[in-house]
C-alpha cells in the first residue's frame, strides 16, 4: 500500500482546487492515493485526470462538500 | 454514490439548444456575406441588409451562443444552483421565433415585421434576465469575475431595451428623430458592455482552467473590467448629453482592453500544459482581432470626423472585424472546449473513474479541427484586409476560406455528439 495525500481545498476558488490536486498528483508514487476535500465538484478536473491515466471517486461529505480519491488507474481500488 | 451528474450543472440538452441555433446562424451569416459581398460588405452601413447582418451574427450567434454557456456554466463559476431550468427550456422557443421574425423584418424592412419580431424578442429576453435574476440572488461569494458577468447581464438588458426603442420608433415614430443618439449607445452597450464585458468576466475564469494555469497577478482584472463599464457607461451618458467627447469612453476602452490582453498573455506564461490547446489559440488570436478593433475605435474618436479613419470602410471592417474576429473567434475556441465536455459529461460521465471512457480530445477530429482554426484565422484576417482596401476579390476568396472554417467547424460539433468508444 503506498502513501494517502490529504488535501482540503475547502474555501478555494475555482480554478484553484483543481490545479491544486493536478499538482499533488505530480509528486505522488504510482502506488499513492491522494484525497481531497472540495466545497463543489471540480466538474474540468474529471477528463484532465482521464487523459492522466488515474481511476477517481466523488462522495458528498456529511456537513456539504465532496471527497475525492484518485488513485493510478489499474492500481488496487483504495 | 459515484456519479458525476451533479445538481449545479443542467443537462446538455438546454444548453445545447442554444448553442445549435447560434453555428446555424453563424453559418448563414458567413454564406449571406459570400453570395452578397457588395450590398453587406461596402456600406453604407446602415441598410436592411446589415442591419439584419448584424442581428443575425449578435442576436441569433453570439447571443443565443452566450445565453446557453451561461446556463452551463453560471452554475459552475458563481457556485449557485439554476433557479428555474424548466422556464429557461421553454424561453428558447420565443427567443428562436422572435429574434428570427426581427431578422426577416430587418432584411425585407417591413416595419410592422420588426416591430412584432422586437417586441417578442424583448419580452423573451427579459423573461430569460428575470430568471438569471432568480439564480444570481443565491450567488452567495462574489467574484470580481461574477460582477463582470453581471454588469454583462444588466448591460444586455439595457442594449435590448434601447432596441426595443428603436423598433418602436421605426414602426410608430414616437421618439421623433432621436434615433440617431439612441442608436450610438445601443451599439456601444451591445458590442462593449454585453458581449466584451462578459467575455472578460467568463475569460478570466476558462482561460485559466483550460490553459491550466496559475500564480499569475490578478491585480488587473478589477481595473480592467471597471474601466470597461466605465466606457460603456460614458458611450451611454453621450446619447443624453452630447456635450461628452466620444474620446473619453473610447480611451477607457482601448485601455481596459490593453490590461484585458496582458491579463491573457501572463496567464498563457503561467500555464501548466505545455502545448497550447486548440481553445488557447482560438482566445489569443481573438484577442490580437479585438486590439486592432478597440484601436481603430479609439483613433477614430481621437482624430475626430473626416479622418480616414472616419471612412466608411474602415468602419465596416472594423464591425467584421468586432463581430467574426474578436467575439466570433473567441466564441468558436470556447466551444471546441464546452460542447466536448458537455457531451463527454452526459455520456460518460457515470462512467468516467471506473471504466474506460474516451477522452475529450477523441470526441472530434484533430485534422479537420487544425484546418478550422487556420482557415477561421487567416481567412478572418485577410477579408478584414480586403475590406480595408478596396480589394473584391481577395475579400470574396477569404470569406470562401472563413466558409470553409466554418463548416469544418459545423462537421466537428457533429463528431463530438457522436457516441464514441473508448480507445484504451
Ligand atoms: C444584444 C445584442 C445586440 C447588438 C450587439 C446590437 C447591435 C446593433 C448594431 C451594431 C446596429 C447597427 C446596425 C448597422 O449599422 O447596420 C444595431 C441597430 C439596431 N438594432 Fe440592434 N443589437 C442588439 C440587439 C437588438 C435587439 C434585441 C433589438 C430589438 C429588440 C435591436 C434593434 C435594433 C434596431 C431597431 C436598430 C437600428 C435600425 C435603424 O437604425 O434603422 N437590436 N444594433
């Protein structure tokens, strides 16, 4: 199992939690699962993540916002 | 739940309806200008051939165009749920019969025609500002981008309101002869405030997220879209006190436009994708198109009447080149990025995370989307150059080409509705 990133975007303007989780993405291992904390869903981020080769989940969270968990597509499902 | 359909994003098909109406117009308008380059192309500017023109390309293109991506993304940028969609589906119907009833009246100038095409047309737009009013209440953060798409909105308003005047008056003559002042800053709120502002307030937003891109100064937006209000603003103020030197508006203008443009080159300097998309390219040349009409306006205004600048042709070619290069262009490019990502969302969009699904850039084909951009571009270039100089043939050849763009264009959007299998 490799490592889980943590990243709250709570509070950011659009185009800002996507290029954020974009970023995180670059330094991550193929093995790594990053997770994010976004007020809305980052709707342009979903085909840029396609095109990246990464599988991705969107749950609402209790309280409002979403949960995001994109791992390296073919990688165990976290 | 793992499905991207989310509540603060309408179907495709509402903004769908919008956008189809608006590259079908945009496509008539291209066709009308090749098989009557003499009466639409050489002035005098004001007669029912361009006039309905002009409608055609502002109304039933850009502003149909720019009706449904609001509804698309109004949602997304400001954050608010669609008040009512269900009244937004039916408004196009009005919209459709009344804008082109107007268009007819125009081109047959029959002044009962226009008159009913008018009234139609302002109630449905109305209606449609009325409903954006609803949804744009429940906007609880403001952007300074949402307060440019706002003044936007307020100021399409005022233009169909000026309109609506103005058809009245052609049909009843009740404000006598003042057509002439109201005409001037119909023209002004239309071009600037409607289409420029909100372009600035969407462009500020999509060019970032589609060049992905960031750490660039936002200091010059504010400015930028103040000054463009500004401008618009003394445009209007001119028709009530022409006392006001046009040169005023037209400097805050030409400035705010120059901010706009380094606003977009920093924001291209900061990009994440190396390689520019098809989108980027489209706003950059668009942008390029709307620096040489702000400066034509602006020298205008400054070298005052019975310049060259003054002359009808340079008039003309800056309306073509307002109308198909800086708003027309940017509009193209922008849809070569929403209508794939609309179609992608509502096919694959359950999908999308789990399985295989195609990419966006596998929606349409990348040949024929390299020759749209070329033969848009030039094309655009060299028919503002044939106008400007006098020369027929090269005008007629260009708007061949802009033609030809057009269609390839009209054959793209076709393939990016296309169901699609995934290539991985
Ligand atoms: C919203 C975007 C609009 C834009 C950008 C726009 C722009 C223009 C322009 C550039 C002209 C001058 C045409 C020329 O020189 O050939 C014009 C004239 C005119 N427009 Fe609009 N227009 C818009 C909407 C409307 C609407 C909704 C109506 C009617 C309800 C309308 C009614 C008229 C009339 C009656 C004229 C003048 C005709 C004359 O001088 O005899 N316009 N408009």
């Amino acid at each position: 199992m490799g490592r889980v990133v943590e990243l709250d975007n709570r509070g950011l303007e659009p185009p800002e939690p996507m290029m954020r989780i974009l970023d995180a993405l670059e330094t991550m291992g193929d093995g790594d699962t990053l997770v994010a904390r976004n007020d809305r869903q980052p709707m342009f981020l979903y085909p840029e993540l396609e095109e990246r080769g990464y599988a991705h989940r969107t749950e609402p969270m209790d309280g409002g916002g979403y949960r995001i968990t994109v791992w390296k597509a073919g990688k165990e499902r976290p | 739940m793992n499905t991207l359909a989310t509540k603060k994003a309408p179907p495709v098909t509402l903004p769908i309806r919008y956008i189809v109406t608006g590259i079908v117009s945009y496509f008539i308008a291209q066709l009308a200008m090749l098989l009557w380059p003499d009466k639409l192309l050489t002035g005098p500017v004001l007669r029912p051939e361009t006039i309905s023109l002009v409608h055609l390309l502002t109304l039933g293109w850009a502003s149909m165009v720019v009706i449904g991506v609001l509804y698309q993304m109004i949602p997304v940028l400001l954050q608010v749920d669609l008040h009512r969609e269900d009244v937004g589906r039916f408004l196009f119907w009005p919209a459709l019969i009344g804008v082109s009833t107007l268009i007819v009246g125009f081109r047959i100038w029959n002044t009962t025609v226009i008159a009913t095409g008018g009234t139609i047309t302002t109630l449905s737009f109305f209606a449609y500002g009325w409903n954006m009013r609803g949804t744009l209440l429940n906007v609880k953060a403001w952007s300074r981008q949402g307060f440019a798409m706002l003044a936007g909105l307020v100021f399409f308003m005022l233009t169909v309101l000026w309109g609506f005047m103005m058809t009245l008056t052609l049909r009843f003559g009740f404000l006598g002869s003042s057509l002439g002042g109201l005409l001037g800053s119909h023209i002004a709120m239309g071009f600037i405030g409607w289409f420029t502002l909100m372009i600035f307030g969407v462009a500020y937003r999509l060019v970032p997220m589609f060049a992905l891109s960031h750490g660039f100064t936002e200091s010059r937006q504010l400015p930028a879209i103040l000054l463009l209000g500004g401008g618009t603003f003394l445009f209007i103020a001119r028709a009530f006190w022409p006392g006001i030197p046009g040169w005023t508006g037209a400097t805050l203008v030409m400035v705010a436009f120059l901010l706009f443009a380094l606003d977009v080159r920093t924001i291209f300097k900061h990009r994440r994708r190396r390689k520019l998309e098809l989108v980027s390219r489209f706003s950059a040349a668009s942008v390029v198109a709307g620096i040489t009409v702000f400066a034509l306006i602006w020298g205008r205004f400054l070298a005052g009447q019975g310049s060259w600048l003054d002359d009808e042709r340079v008039l003309i070619a800056a309306g073509y080149m307002a109308l198909l290069g800086w708003i027309s262009l940017m509009i193209v490019g922008h849809l070569y990025k929403i209508i794939p990502f609309l179609a992608w969302l509502h096919r694959y969009g359950d999908k999308a995370g789990k399985e295989a699904v195609p990419l966006l850039r596998e929606l349409f084909n990348r040949k024929v989307s390299e020759a749209c951009f070329w033969l848009l571009v030039i094309g655009t270039g060299m028919v503002f150059i044939g106008i400007l100089a006098g020369l027929g043939l090269l005008t007629r050849l260009s708007l061949l080409a802009t033609l030809a763009g057009t269609l390839a264009f009209a054959y793209n959007v076709w393939e990016m509705v296309q169901p699609k299998e995934a290539k991985n």
